[in-house]
C-alpha cells in the first residue's frame, strides 16, 4: 500500500490592513516549538501573567509583545520578519533611525532628547493576538489541540454544535443565533 502526502509549497499569507505578511509554507515540528518555547520563556521571566493584566508595568508588557512579534517572525519569510521586527526611533513625531534589533534602537534613542522607539509596523494587540492564534493552528497540528501554556495545558476545542446521531449539520447549525 502507498500513501502520498502533499507538502505546501506556497507561503501563507497573513493580510494585515493590506500589509501581506508570508510565512512558511511548512515548518518542522521542532522548529515550532523551540520557538513557542522561547515565547512561552520569555512570557515567564518578565513575570506577566496572561490571565492578570491589571498593575502590570508597561515595560514587562511591551517586552512579552516583542516576544510574540519575535515567535511570529520566526515563522515568516525573511523579508515579512525583518518589516515586522523592524523598531523606529522617533523623534517628535519623525522618524530618525529604524533598527533590526530592538535593544540597539533603545541604546540609540537613549542618547536623544524626546526620542522613543516604536514597532515598524504598529499593530494592534488584538491583531498580534490573532495573529498568534492563525499561527498556532497552522503550524502547531490545526487539529484544535494547543501547545502546552504556562497554565499546564489548554482545553481541547469544542465539538461540532448539535449531538452525535441527531441529524443536525454543521451548516445548519452555523446558521443559528449565539446566545440561544
């Protein structure tokens, strides 16, 4: 017995705001998790907890957010990584320096006056959130199982509306209203 197994040869394309950012058409399973490994790590040592934003310094946040961007374009083709790491130094409004890595983009910001350093390509949190949550499923099994989290594990999804053997489809269930 034979079985053929198709590989994707074609980049995903993630459309942000007319922005195609591309990642790889396959990724090795190692290679996936040593980089959510890394994003779960640094989550970690910056001491956030996901489920309790609230006092949280601003600081510690912005470093899990360059995790994520940092996890993300690990996942990209080379230029979409390098236009969605980039980090501007910006001064009153105009951009002066634009940076590969954000801890010299820091160093050089700290040397001008009212100068602060921003992502490349802004983006929403709710946005790098999605993004993550794209990523994971195709790259982490699609099968609706996630990769362990710092909380020990993440629920399996939910099953099809409608119960096994009741004759209810998919599509007919889809067209009901949420909150019923």
């Amino acid at each position: 017995m034979k079985k053929t197994f198709a590989l994707n040869t074609e980049p995903h394309v993630a459309d942000v705001g007319g922005v195609e950012l591309l990642f790889q058409p396959e990724v090795m399973g190692d290679d996936f998790m040593d980089a959510y490994q890394s994003l779960i790590d640094a989550q970690k040592s910056s001491g956030v907890s996901l489920d309790d934003l609230a006092g949280v310094d601003p600081a510690q946040l912005r470093n899990v957010s360059r995790a994520l961007r940092d996890f993300l374009a690990r996942l990209m083709l080379p230029e979409s990584a390098e236009l969605f790491t980039r980090v501007d130094v910006v001064v009153d409004g105009k951009l002066v320096e634009s940076f590969a890595d954000a801890a010299e983009a820091e160093e050089y910001a700290a040397e001008l006056a009212n100068a602060r350093i921003v992502d490349g390509l802004r983006l929403p949190d709710r946005v790098l959130v999605e993004l993550l949550e794209w990523v994971v499923e195709l790259f982490g099994g699609g099968n609706g199982q996630r990769p362990p989290t710092s909380s020990g594990g993440s629920a399996a999804s939910s099953p099809p509306p409608g119960r096994r053997g009741m004759g209810v489809s998919p599509s007919k269930a889809s067209t009901r209203t949420r909150g019923r």
